[in-house]
C-alpha cells in the first residue's frame, strides 16, 4: 500500500455483511462524511480493538455506503472478526490514503487492470465511479467461484484466469494470458495483487514494449 497522509479517525455503522465463498465477503458501512478517491485505501478495525488492517475501497465514490472486500486469513485478528460482524456494530475507520488513482486527464484512455485475488478491489471502485472508461480487467484467481462480483462488468470486459481448474475465461495465470495475447503498448496498466504476480507482469509489460510510466502498482503482500 501506498504511504498513509494526514487522516482523522471515524466511526461507521455496519450495515451488512455479504459472503462470496467460504472465506471472501463484502462488508457495507455507513459512509457519513467520508469522501476518497476510487483506488485508494482506508484502514478498519474494531472499536477497542488494537488490531488495524489496510483496505482498498471496494465501493464506487457516489454510492451512500463504503464497501471492502475481505479474505478472511487463518491466523488473522482482524478479518476473523470483521466477517463476524452484525449490522449495528460500530467500526473506525481511518483514512483515505493512497496515490493508486488514474490522473483525470487520462481517464479518456484505456486501462487494462490486472488483479489477483482481492486485488481487484480498487478496479471495481473505479468502474463502478467512471460509467464510461474504457477498461479490461484481467483477474488471476485460483478457482472459479472467485471471480468476486465477476457479473458487475460490462460483457467481455472481465476475465478471469483461473489456476487450478479449467473453469473462466482463461484456464492459467495472468502471465499465461498475457503471453497468449499481445499487450496494447498505447493502454495505461494498472497491477494490484501479490508482489510475486506483479513482479512477473510488470516484466512481461516491459518486454512487450509498455512504457515504465504507464504501468502503475499496488502490491497487497
């Protein structure tokens, strides 16, 4: 994530909790006067909680709710108890924070955003704030029920790449896709997800011809 700025801390209402599989869902609060840009990110806990954790937006900026998308971790304080989260509960939430947001000025561009996992987070605040970019996401997942909110894209602007079963739009990795299909040297790229899958893409960019200013990241771990 990128470095945190000057922020104040508020309080949010939970308004629900949404499950997309087993250990992935969206948590909806209460927006009140929270204003961000879509790709950056907040920081959420508990009230009396120590425990804090970085969240990109999930939510659009008009909509009068905030949304993060979650994957509860095994040995995580933080995910563990937001999934056991009842609408009423009271949260704080710090921020916005992050630079991870395209210039106005390129909005008429097109982007090609490539996620892994939740990574795809800050791609579905941006299309879900700008009705008319011009965008393809390419999302890396392990197994077909992850495409989390897959059907929220317009048709054939969303592919998911799925690793370990033949079921998607691509059955491999996004460095597989990628290999498979030549890249737009003139698109701007946006990668957000695990440093091991960013660090492949950005290469593969690079040695399709991509300038190094028009690819932007976000690692996640």
């Amino acid at each position: 994530m990128a470095q945190k700025a000057n922020s104040t801390v508020t309080i949010h209402t939970v308004i629900s909790v949404r499950h997309l599989t087993r250990n992935t869902f969206v948590l909806r609060f209460e927006k009140g006067s929270f204003e961000f840009i879509s790709g950056q990110y907040l920081v959420l806990g508990i009230i009396g909680s120590l425990h804090r954790r970085e969240y990109s937006i999930y939510s659009g900026q008009a909509e009068p709710f905030l949304e993060v998308l979650i994957k509860e971790v095994e040995e995580g304080d933080v995910s563990k108890r937001l999934k056991q989260c009842k609408p009423g509960e009271a949260l704080e939430v710090e921020g916005p924070f992050g630079y991870f947001t395209p210039e106005a000025a390129k909005l008429a561009k097109k982007f090609v955003f490539i996620a892994s996992g939740t990574g795809i987070s800050p791609f579905h605040s941006l299309v879900k704030t700008h009705a008319t970019l011009d965008y393809k996401i390419l999302h890396g997942v392990k197994f077909g029920e992850e495409s989390f909110d897959g059907d929220a894209y317009e048709k054939g602007r969303y592919i998911q790449c799925t690793s370990r079963e033949p079921i998607g739009d691509f059955h491999g990795r996004v460095t597989d896709y990628i290999k498979a299909h030549p890249v737009d040297v003139n698109a701007e790229y946006y990668l957000c997800g695990n440093s091991n899958m960013i660090f492949d893409v950005f290469d593969l960019l690079k040695l399709q011809g991509v300038p190094y200013d028009q690819i932007h990241t976000e690692v996640y771990f």
